[in-house]
C-alpha cells in the first residue's frame, strides 16, 4: 500500500450531499434575457474612461463575444464592462457561462483571483513587434483595433531605428526629363505602400488634389521655401535659389505662403495637424499666412542642430518648426506627455547638415535644406495613427514621405522642380525596394525616361 506523500497539497472535499467539485461537475452555457443580470454588488476592479466605447468598437469589428459569468442567481462575477457594452450595442440577449456550484464566499474568492492573475502576465515585446508588424503588412486599419495605445504601438516599431537614415539620396542631376503632372505610385502587389509623389506646384489646388487623391490628410508637414531668404550664398554656398518662394519680399512672401497652404489646408481634417519648418526671417510673414487660413498656433518647437551654420553675426544652429491646428487642437496625441516612454518638448536636438558625416555630402549636394529623416519621423509619430496620410506639398527630396514609410503612415509629396522630384522618386523606390510607377502611362521611372530621350532625340 503506497504511503501518504507529506509534500502533497491537502484538498478540502466537499461532503457528497453538497455540490460535487468542479471538475466533476462543470459550470453550465446558456442564453438569457440581458436585462436578467445583474451586478455585483461590490465591483473590485475599476475601468478608466473610454474602455467601454472601445469594447463597443471591438464588438462591432469582429463580432465576437466571450460569455459572462455569473453565479446561480444570475448575478455577475465577471463581465460587468462586456454586460454594458451588450447594452449598447441594443443587444437583448446574452451567453452566460454559469458558476452555480460556488459558494457566495468562492465567488468573492474567485473574482479577486482572476482579477489578480490578469495582472501577472507581461507581453513578450518581440513576438508582440511581429504581430503588428504583420497586421500592418496584411490590413494596417486592424492595428486600431488591437487597442494598444498608438505610442506603444509606435515604440515597438522604432526599435532598431535609432540612427539617421539619410544616406539614401541619390545624385541630383542637372536637368530632369521629368515635367508637371508626372505622378509615381507603387503598384498593385500585395503590402505595396500607398505612397504618392506628384510633380506640379504647390499652390494649384488642382494638383493638390490629385496628389491626396481624396483621403483625408491627418498631417501637413512640411519644410516650406523660406521666403525672403535667399538660398544662393545665404543658406547654400553652392546651390542657386529654388524655383519660387525665396528671395521675396515681406508682402510677397505672405501671399505666397497663403497660396500655397490654402490649396494643401481644405484636405487636412478637423483638429488635424500643420507642421511649418521657417526661420527667424520668414515666422512673421508664415504666421501671418496661418492666422488668416484659421490655423491654430499651438506652440512653436525650436529644432537645435547641435552645431552651427552659415550665418552672419552668430552662426545659425536652430531652425523652427511651427506647430498648428485645423481647429481648436490636434486631436492625435500620441506623446502623452511620456506615458508611453516618448518624452518630447519643444527642443528637439538633432544634428543638422552642419555635422560632418557620412551622410552630409550626398545629402546636401541633393538638396540645399535637407532635414533628417529620424527628425520627421518622431514629429510624425507624435501626431498621427499607422496609417494615416502625410502630405507636404514641398518635399524636395522627398525626406517626409520616406519618414512616413519609415513609421507605417501614407506619404503624399509634391515638389515643382523636375530636378528635385526625380531625385524624391529614385529615393523612395531604394527605400522600399520596389518600383514605382508612373500613374498615366503605367511605366516604371527608367522605362518612362528612355520613352521622353527617344522622342526628345528623334524630334531633333
């Protein structure tokens, strides 16, 4: 006969006449009236606001309803945020998972202890990077729906992509086969990115609208001409001015800024967000553009690029970037002021093309006013849902949309000058890795070129 094990656990049976153990006898499934329930009459665990209306969202997504337990009486152990939400979705009857061989004191016992073990676990962040990462390559509007706040969401994504990533332009010609209207997107493959570049000017609302295509822009953000600045001699030693917007006067450079973003500014949504890099010489005349648009200024960010530039008296070392509203406030507030381990203020420090580097040449000898692509990325992450459409109607190079591709967001570019824009397009095809296409005749960049030199050289 074996002898009793002394480390064994001593279990308590009830006596026979009384109910059996559970694993004898299991709790019962049923289907009951919903106004049946009722709560608890102490509920131990709170809800913060705004849960309930995503338990709404998430039933509504998938239709999908776990059961609510109750005891004998129908009285609820778990469930009472499920039980609300049924309600107001105008549910009338409810799946119940009946616990009826507890006692009152089990069932007290019970509900603290399932609260308490959904308080051990802990995600795995690497399995959990990978499922988003898939869910955004499959369908990026299921990432919403996950409820993971957006800046974690956003934290895991970034891992890894600590560094500049500005090595990737290519060689700026000096001519460009490219002309107005020439539009590039990426084809119809499966997980090919939504991104669309745009060669046309800015202030035209017609190009403006072909660009976003109608969706609705969750983010201008952009590095606009400066206005009374001159490039050539001013902020480039070897780069002529751009083909508008620099050298102005004051009252030429507020109707300039107030053309230009009144074409970009009816496809940003209500409460959406107005990024504007400027300079100490251009912030009145763009402030005065905004104010007069109905743009709301929320604060101004100083960009400090950790060295100096040209300049005259003091070297420049700090840019601006004017931060505004289509309304009364940025709805997307992904920073919470550090909830989500993003701890941003209104100092960004990033090292600008003054640095020495590898990245300076290529990068400068593109584009006069490159700005870092890590930079763009943390603003864009700020303010913005995977997903969302990012437009800057003067990307140059293209740095935006490739720090929206960077982040999962939609980039839409515009840029007037051929050169410029090739260089944008070249960009965005080694960044992704696919080619792009040209919208009208359906060719790729290279193939269209050679089609224009063909014609170009047989008509001489």
């Amino acid at each position: 006969m074996p002898q009793p094990n002394s480390n064994a656990v001593r279990v308590r049976q009830r006596p026979q006449t009384s109910t059996a153990l559970q694993t004898e006898r299991p709790s019962t499934f049923t289907q009951i009236p919903i106004d049946q329930l009722k709560p608890a009459e102490r509920r131990v665990r709170k809800h913060p606001r705004g849960k309930l209306d995503k338990l709404v969202s998430t039933i509504r997504r998938f239709s999908v309803v776990a059961p609510i337990l109750v005891d004998k009486d129908n009285r609820i152990i778990d469930g009472h945020l499920l039980w609300e939400a049924l309600k107001t979705l105008g549910h009338t009857t409810v799946y119940v998972q009946r616990a009826d061989h507890l006692s009152e004191a089990e069932v007290e016992t019970f509900r603290i202890a399932h609260h308490a073990l959904l308080e051990m676990g802990q995600w795995d962040v690497e399995q959990l990077k990978l499922s988003v990462e898939g869910l955004i390559q499959i369908d990026p509007d299921l990432v919403a729906h996950t409820l993971l706040p957006m800046g974690k969401i956003d934290g895991l994504l970034l891992s890894g992509f600590d560094q500049p990533a500005d090595a990737d332009i290519p060689t700026a010609e000096k001519t460009s086969l490219l002309q107005h209207g020439d539009a590039f997107i990426f084809g119809p493959a499966d997980g090919a990115p939504m991104h669309r570049l745009v060669c046309g000017d800015a202030k035209d609302p017609t190009v403006i609208a072909q660009a976003v295509g109608g969706k609705a822009v969750q983010m201008l953000f952009s590095d606009v001409p400066y206005g009374l600045v001159p490039i050539e001699g001013v902020v480039s030693a070897k780069h002529k001015d751009f083909v508008e917007g620099a050298s102005m006067s004051e009252p030429e450079a507020i109707g300039f800024f107030t053309e230009l973003l009144g074409a970009s500014a009816p496809h940003v949504v209500r409460n959406g967000a107005v990024f504007l890099f400027i300079d100490h010489r251009g912030m009145y005349g763009l402030t005065q553009a905004t104010r007069s648009l109905g743009l709301s200024h929320i604060c101004t960010v100083a960009w400090d690029k950790t060295a100096g530039g040209m300049g005259g008296l003091y070297r420049h070392q700090v840019e601006f970037v004017l931060v505004l509203a289509k309304g009364e406030r940025i709805a997307v507030n992904n920073v919470q002021l550090g909830k989500h381990g993003r701890n941003r203020t209104t100092l960004w420090s990033s090292s600008g093309m003054a640095q020495f580097g590898v990245d300076r040449k290529a990068a400068l000898d593109a584009h006069p006013t490159v700005k870092p692509v890590q930079l763009l990325s943390e603003a864009i992450l700020d303010v913005t849902n995977v997903g969302d459409v990012i437009l800057d109607p003067c990307m140059g190079t293209g740095s935006t949309v490739v720090a929206a591709n960077r982040v999962n967001r939609v980039g839409v570019g515009v840029e007037i000058d051929p050169i410029y824009f090739e260089v944008a397009v070249r960009r965005l095809q080694a960044v992704v890795d696919r080619p792009m296409i040209h919208e009208e005749t359906g060719l790729t960049l290279e193939a269209l070129l050679d089609q224009r030199a063909a014609s170009s050289a047989a008509a001489a």
